[in-house]
C-alpha cells in the first residue's frame, strides 16, 4: 500500500522534508546482531579525565526501533572467516584486540589501580622513535602494549568489545553478502563504529574497519571499481588508510575540516589523493564548521559524480549521521531533509550500495536520520530504474 494512503495524507512533490515522506514504508534489509550489546565504553578518558561515554549501545537499539517501524526486515548477521579480517587490517593489531582485554585483567589493572577498562599510558610517539625505526616492537606491558595500538585515550576496552567489534563486521559483511547476490541495498546496522580504524591502530570510538571489511568483499567478488563514500561528520581516516596504495577501491569523505580543529586532526586535507600505485583514487572535500545541507549536498553530489565517472561497480556508504545540527559531536548544521536528499543523490548512482552504520551520538535524532537517508536511497535507486 502506498505510504500516502497509509498516513492519509498527499506525497510531497519536492520529494524532500515533508512530514509525509517520513513516514514511507522500507524495504532495505538491514543487518543485525545482538553480540553489539556487550560493548560498554564505560566512558572516554578525555584530557585525562573520566567522561560519559557516546558511543553507546543505545544508538543500535534506537536506530533498529525506528527501521522496524519503517518495515524493514531484520536479518541475522552471519559469522565470516578471519581471513576477511586480515585484508583489512594487520595480524598484529587483531591479535591484540582479541586479547587486550584478558591480558589486562590478568595484568590485575581492575583491581590495582581499579581501571575496569584497556587505557593506554604511552604512545610510540614518531619524535620518541629511532630515525629508521624498523618494525615497530609489541611491547611486552599490557598498558605500553595498549599505546602501541590505539591511537587516542577515548577509546576504551572492556569485557564485550572484542566480541561486539567482531560482531560488527560480520555485520557489514553479510549486508555485502546481501548485494551480492542481487539485492539492490542492504543496511548494516553495526556498532562499535569502523572508519577511524586503520590497518595497524584504532581510536575514535572504533576497532575494527567495517566499512573498510565490506568495501574488499565487493571489490574481491565484484566487477569494477568499489566507491566508498564517507558522509560521517568526521574524516575517514581509517578506510583512507586502508586503501590509499588501492587502485581498485576509490574512497572519497566529505567532513568538518580537521584543520579548522575537529577530529582526527592530523588527517582528512583536500591534498589527500592517494598512495603512488593509487593517485586520484581519494578525495577529501573538507567543510568549514557550521556548514549546513547546500554545501553539504553539492559535495555529496561532486563525490556520487566522481564515483560515476570513475565506472564504480558498487558502492558503499559509511553512513554518519552526526552531521546533523543536534548532534553534539560535530559543528555541521544538516537537516533531517539533508539526509534524505543525500540518501537520494547516493542511489541515483544506480549501483548496488552497502550502507555501514557509521557516527551519530543524538539518541533522539538517530532513527529518524537513518530512517530517512534509507528512504532517499530507495527513491534515488527507484528513479535510477
Ligand atoms: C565514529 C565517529 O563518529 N567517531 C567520532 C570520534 C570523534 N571523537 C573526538 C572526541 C573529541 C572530544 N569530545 C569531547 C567529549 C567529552 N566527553
Ligand atoms: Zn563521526
């Protein structure tokens, strides 16, 4: 039954904002698993300091409420071998993540001095190492071992994280597994979140890359190139990472300027356009803070239109929803209408696409962005044909 029957009232012709639209039925499939509640931060260590966490297993459960009310069908994530892991990330940095927290319970750090999670006390800071530093040591201390792999101190390890982290991809995997054969979208609705984490380091509430997971899986089983765009507030930096040197991945993030002193800082600059083997095949388009849906949308736009002129196969979006104006994580200024307009820009690619569940800490807002990027992609994939 058409949505306008269902609510009664007339669909907008603007195809943007109106209240009507809002309310559309789904039929993306979104991906699920329940091992993301065992996740706790248990806050962020913030300028040495104790904060509440945003990175919470709220965020899932609000997002999931709102698509099931839209209709959309939950499906089981399904557990994918580790190799999967291993073309995105390095063995030691898996290896590490499994047994952070084990090895520091052991280590007694819970009872003395009493920090119930993984924090590092130092970082292998460039300035520290020798000029030609070689591989870099694992140290054997659990707290220097912890500073060898994460790369700040918000983001912290408990009891469940390496389950729910594992989790998480297996969760955008299977949602590739769905493109694969032959739905049109599928929505991963996974946390912890990913695109921060790089090959051999995390941070920035994530662990491990899901976006990064699901974007080999289509290039290694699809045709042509995989196009991943980044609408999070934040730069990717990790799936930059990852397939910088990558020719046949093309990674583009549209994002608050690092430069204008937002996270991650050091990353995420316009001159940023890939390795030597890759050139080209990474685009930054970085926003003042305060930017709200124009600029926002013609980016966006500029990033589909590069991805269609490069013949990208598949598509994958990481999917931020902490660009909105609420949100309080990022100084962006979009609207609901904003992420249904770039839900709408992004399927008009015609292209099978992954949406990976990527930032967005407003519990209020959260379901409604996603419900209402998913509903633009569904129009964009539909007028596409
Ligand atoms: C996936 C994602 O959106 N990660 C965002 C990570 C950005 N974190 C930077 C945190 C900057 C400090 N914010 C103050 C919070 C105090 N609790
Ligand atoms: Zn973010």
């Amino acid at each position: 039954m058409p949505d306008e029957v269902v609510n009664g009232e007339l669909p907008s012709l603007s195809g943007i904002g109106a209240k009507a639209d809002l309310q559309v039925e789904l039929t993306t499939p979104i991906v699920w698993s329940d091992l993301h509640r065992g996740h706790e931060p248990g806050g962020e260590i913030w300028v040495g300091i104790r904060t509440p966490g945003t990175e919470l297993p709220e965020r899932a459960e609000r997002i999931r409420g709102e698509l099931t009310a839209a209709g959309c069908r939950i499906v089981a994530a399904e557990r994918h071998p580790d190799e999967l892991l291993r073309a995105v990330h390095d063995e030691e940095l898996l290896e590490y993540l499994a047994s952070a927290w084990h090895d520091w319970r052991e280590a007694g750090l819970d009872r003395d001095p009493g920090q119930d999670r993984v924090v590092p006390y130092l970082f292998p800071h460039p300035g520290m190492l020798p000029s030609d530093p070689g591989p870099l040591p694992i140290p054997a201390a659990i707290t220097a071992r912890a500073g060898r792999f994460a790369y700040d101190t918000m983001t912290l390890i408990g009891p469940g994280t390496w389950e729910a982290a594992r989790a998480a991809v297996d969760v955008a995997l299977s949602a590739a597994g769905l493109v694969l054969d032959g739905e049109r979208s599928a929505y991963a609705c996974c946390r912890p979140p990913g695109h921060h984490a790089t090959p051999s380091a995390f941070g920035g509430s994530c662990y491990l890359n899901n976006t990064a997971a699901a974007a080999a899986l289509l290039r290694d089983r699809g045709d042509g190139p995989v196009a991943v765009i980044d609408i999070d507030a934040h730069h990717g930096n990790g799936t930059q990472s990852i397939f910088y040197d990558d020719p046949a991945v093309l990674t583009g993030s549209v994002h608050v300027d690092p430069g204008a002193g937002w996270f991650p800082h050091f990353l995420g600059f316009e001159g940023e356009t890939g390795g030597d083997r890759a050139i080209g095949t990474n685009r930054n388009l970085p926003l003042e803070p305060g930017t709200g849906d124009g600029p926002w949308l013609e980016a966006i736009t500029g990033l589909a239109g590069w991805a269609a002129g490069q013949r990208a196969g598949a598509l994958v979006v990481a999917l931020g929803v902490d660009a909105a104006e609420a949100d309080p994580e990022s100084p962006l200024r979009v609207t609901l209408a904003g992420y249904r307009e770039a839900g709408r820009i992004l399927g008009e690619l015609g292209l099978p696409t992954v949406i990976v569940q990527e930032g967005g800490y407003d519990l209020e807002a959260i379901g409604g962005l996603v419900r209402a990027t998913l509903a633009g992609l569904e129009e964009g994939l539909a007028d596409a044909g």
